[in-house]
C-alpha cells in the first residue's frame, strides 16, 4: 500500500526532495534494479500531465533512497493550484509498485 505524502512546490523554482524506501520493519530496501517514474495531474483521469524527473543513483540504490525533482524552467510551466501524483517503482520483472502518492500544492510565482 502507498504511503500518502503531501508536497508543495514553488513556481519557478528548483525544486528537490529525497524519498527512502523501507520495509514494513523500516528497513530500507535495496533498490538497485528498480526504475522509477513520477507523474503529477490535476485529476486522476486528466489528459494533461507533468512528468516529475524520478532517478535512482548508485550509491544511493543500496540505501534505497531516489530522487524526485523539477527544473525552475519545468516548474514555471506548471499552472498554480492542487494536482495529485504518485511514484512508482517497477523491478527487473516488470512488477510495478506505488511507493507514494498524495496531492502537490503549486504556489504561484511572483518573482519573473
């Protein structure tokens, strides 16, 4: 079951945040063979979605933890107000997971 995690995220900014995979006991778990994709959309079934950069980098695959991020180019693009997104991890077999999923603010950008 997906842990639910809400997130903000600043128009026209650089955005980046770390996510630790663990078991049920909180033991992180070894992730170097799994990819990793982010998608966030305003509603479940929108047509229109923003892919959210998801990487797995060694040596942080053996700690479990991947990375979720948006340029401030990607960000600026993104309209203000409430979208929903999920992560999900797919192994060598094609099993697919949902790590997390919840619902992102965007806060509109003043500054331009």
């Amino acid at each position: 079951m997906a842990q639910t995690v809400n997130l903000v995220i600043e128009q026209g900014t650089t955005w980046v945040t770390q996510i630790t995979v663990k078991d049920a006991d909180s033991t992180t778990i070894n992730i170097t063979d799994y990819t990793c994709e982010s998608q966030m959309r305003s509603s479940y079934d929108a047509d229109t979605s923003y892919d959210i950069t998801c990487t797995i980098a060694e040596p942080d695959s053996t700690s479990g933890i991947l990375t979720l991020n948006l340029t401030d180019i990607e960000t600026s693009a993104i309209p203000d107000g409430r979208f929903y997104y999920d992560v999900e991890l797919t192994d060598t077999t094609a099993n697919k997971i949902r790590l997390v999923e919840g619902v992102v603010t965007v806060t509109p950008e003043i500054t331009k």
